[in-house]
C-alpha cells in the first residue's frame, strides 16, 4: 500500500537505502491501564510542535520517551526543554520511522507539515500506535478516506487536532443551537482574513542538519528555499489553501457541528488576489458558498472584516435569532432573545491540554475521541472541496456517500495526488 508499510515476513528497502523491520509485526504494549503513564513521541518538533512538547511535558498522563524531525536543531533544542522540565531525556530521532519501530511508544503526535499527516498516520496504525494528528489531517480527499480506514482496521485511536471541540466556549454555544432557541438554522458561516504569504522564492543550498529530501517527502523534489521551508502553507505542494485549510478546518469543523451536516451538496468559489501577488501558490480573497441540506455556508477570506465584533469565527443564524463565536466568547442576537454574552477562558496553549486529555482517556479506554478522525477528515473535506471549486471556476455537485463530484470528471482529479517516490498511496 505505502512505500513505508513494509512486508510482514520481510526487509524491504527504502529511500537512503535504510532497511526496517516490519511495521506489521511490530506494536504498541498490550492495553494501556488507567494507572499507566502513555508512552509517546513527538513528529515535528518546529512551531506547532513545540507548543505540544511544552503542553504534553506538564501532563501527568503521558511520557514522551522520543522526539523526531527532520530538522536536528529542532529535536535537539526542544530535548533540552524536555529533560529540564521533566528530568528526563527522550531519545531523538530524524526519521520516523525509527520512531515506528519501538514497540514502547504507545501513541504519536504528529503535528508536522501538512503533506505529510496522511502516511505518517497510517504507517504508525499499523505500527499500533495511536495518533493525535494535526488539522488540516489531509491534504486531498483520497489520503483522508485511507487514513480513517487504517484506523479502523488497525484498531486504533485517532484524535484531530481541532481542539475547538474540547473548549468549554465552543461546546455551550453548540448546546444552544442545538437546542432550537434560535429556531430552525437556515444559514451559517466562517469567516477569517486574507492569505498573507510572501511573493517567489530564491534557491539555496540546503542548511546543515536538515533533510531536505525527507522533508519533501511525497511531494515533488524541488530544490530547497527558505520561502518553502519557513512558508510550507503557501504552497499546494504541502497544503492546500492557506488559510483556507489552516483557519478553514478549525471554523467549519464548528459550522459543520452546529448544523449536523459534514457533506455538502454543492460547491462554488470565487477568489483573487486584487491588491497584488501573495505568494505561493494561492489566492489572497476567497468566497466560497457551500450548500448543505436545508442550510447555506459561506466559507469569507478578505481584508479587515468582521461580525460582532470579531475578526475571525463562526455564525449561526436562524429563524429567530443568530449566534456568533470565537475563542473567547459567544454572542445571540437579538437581545431580546434573553441569552447573555459568554466570555471564555483565555486561550494558554494552541496545544490545548484538555483536548490532549480526551485523546489520552480515549487511549486507555478504546473509545473514540471527541475529534474523531472520520469527523477530522469530514471537515478537512469541506475546505479541500472549497479550494477544488475555486480552481474549477463552476458550481460543484458532491455526492459525500461516494466521495466524487458528480458528473465531473475534470474536477475529481483533484480528489488525488500523486506521491513522488517511493512514497506511493495506492
């Protein structure tokens, strides 16, 4: 299936000429107890990952035995900051699949470049290990529906990085919608500022201690930049839309939960970049107008807007009232509905602890987590969908049940990609 998922009976050589074990053969220890600190280790250790490393170092449920990037001043730096807070050393690594092959490490968290969320989790289920990878989990539909079905038939827990579904804000202004206080919801949104990554790129030679070529991984090779490296989200070779899938999958995954829909019906896109280039490979003004049973979605990406007085968040509007959200509070509209502003916590960590915890209880318990990797994957599907209609220049029809576009051949190659080798998803 997968360059990286190797025989059961076998060697198998790779790139760099490294031969590995069978990932097959291998696990994680038996059931985890609920008196057992979890063993873990730590994919990508640059910005977001280091925000884990910081939370996950002061959480009593877990261990972290290893740390992996390709990038050696990463994992050694953030190896310092773990032995100082916890007085012990993780091992480093700068490939993970060294991480794979040690059967002690009960979960990873893989909060890498985008590009490579989908094989990093496949392969570590079925090496059986558990996984909290980070939103967007895909970057096309075909790697997100493989990736919930090595989940499922490894046995595995698989947690999303949308830890919006774990903040206390989030779940009190959900419970209202969902209580139909503000009627019947017949029009929801998100909305957030414009892409802002920096225009071209100049060749240069690859920095000391960096692996490049795994860092490309499988997308194409190209020679090393810094606007690449520093500046992966404005690049479809490793993300696919910017903010739309950065913000996108946090914000619909909300307007996805309040409405109880995760597949649209039909799709269209507009989007450019009026004031000047952007950078990358995407626009810097995007609209997008989803269709869902019984509710429109607008997906907004433009300068300096708001609702409510937020720069960034979701809105619910129905019959008789409309709610708006972001992380730190909810208001209804009208006032006369009764329903006060909701002020929340201050946000500490974009690695959000208690988003950590459910995925902790989850592997200890077999259940599956609040951010499910079905769930994860469907919202990561509304934004991927969103930036296929923007390229498309039509309205899209999507048939969610088979995963295609209907009718539309053009538009369901998008849907796949191809991987360079030998890293192949087949």
């Amino acid at each position: 299936m997968f360059s990286g998922r190797y025989s059961r009976r076998s060697f198998l050589t790779v790139a760099g000429g490294m031969a590995v074990t069978s990932f097959a053969s291998r696990g994680a220890r038996a059931q985890v107890s609920a008196n057992d600190k979890i063993n873990i280790a730590v994919i990508g250790n640059g910005g977001m990952g280091s925000r884990h490393i910081e939370a996950l170092c002061d959480n009593p449920n877990c261990n972290i035995l290893a740390l992996c990037d390709v990038v050696k001043t990463r994992y050694t730096q953030m190896q310092g900051i773990v032995e100082q807070k916890t007085g012990k050393k993780p091992d480093v690594y700068q490939d993970f699949r060294k991480v794979l092959e040690r059967p002690d490490i009960d979960a990873v968290f893989v909060p890498t470049p985008d590009h490579w969320h989908p094989l990093i989790t496949i392969l570590a289920c079925e090496a059986g290990k558990d996984v909290y990878v980070e939103k967007p989990v895909c970057t096309t539909i075909e790697e997100g529906r493989a990736m919930v079905n090595a989940a499922r038939r490894y046995g595995r827990v698989v947690q999303a990085g949308t830890q919006q579904r774990s903040m206390p804000i989030f779940q009190q202004a959900i419970e209202i919608v969902h209580s139909g206080r503000l009627g019947q919801i017949i029009s929801a949104g998100a909305w957030i500022g414009v892409n802002g990554f920096s225009e071209g790129e100049t060749p240069a030679a690859v920095p000391d201690g960096v692996d490049w070529d795994m860092w490309l991984g499988p997308a194409p090779w190209v020679p090393f930049s810094r606007e690449r490296y520093f500046g992966f989200m404005g690049w479809h070779d490793y993300a696919r839309g910017g903010q739309l899938t950065n913000w996108g999958i946090h914000l619909m995954d909300v307007v996805q939960w309040g409405i109880q829909k995760d597949r649209p019906l039909s799709i269209q896109a507009l989007g450019g970049n009026y004031r000047g280039g952007t950078g990358g490979d995407n626009y810097e003004t995007i609209e997008v107008l989803f269709e869902y049973e019984g509710c429109n979605v607008t997906w907004e990406q433009r300068p300096s807007h708001s609702y409510a007085n937020k720069g960034y968040g979701v809105r619910f509007q129905g019959e008789k009232g409309a709610l708006f959200v972001d992380r730190g509070t909810f208001v209804v509209q009208p006032n006369d509905l009764g329903i006060a502003e909701v002020i929340g916590e201050p946000e500490k960590s974009w690695a959000n602890p208690p988003h950590h915890n459910n995925f902790f209880d989850c592997v200890r318990t077999r259940k599956r987590p609040v951010a499910d990797i079905e769930q994860g994957f469907r919202s990561t599907s509304a934004v991927l969908l969103g930036g296929i209609a923007l390229k498309a220049e039509r309205k899209l029809y999507w048939d969610g049940d088979a995963e295609k576009f209907v009718n539309d051949e053009l538009a369901n190659r998008h849907l796949t990609r191809v991987y360079r080798a030998p890293w192949r998803l087949a």
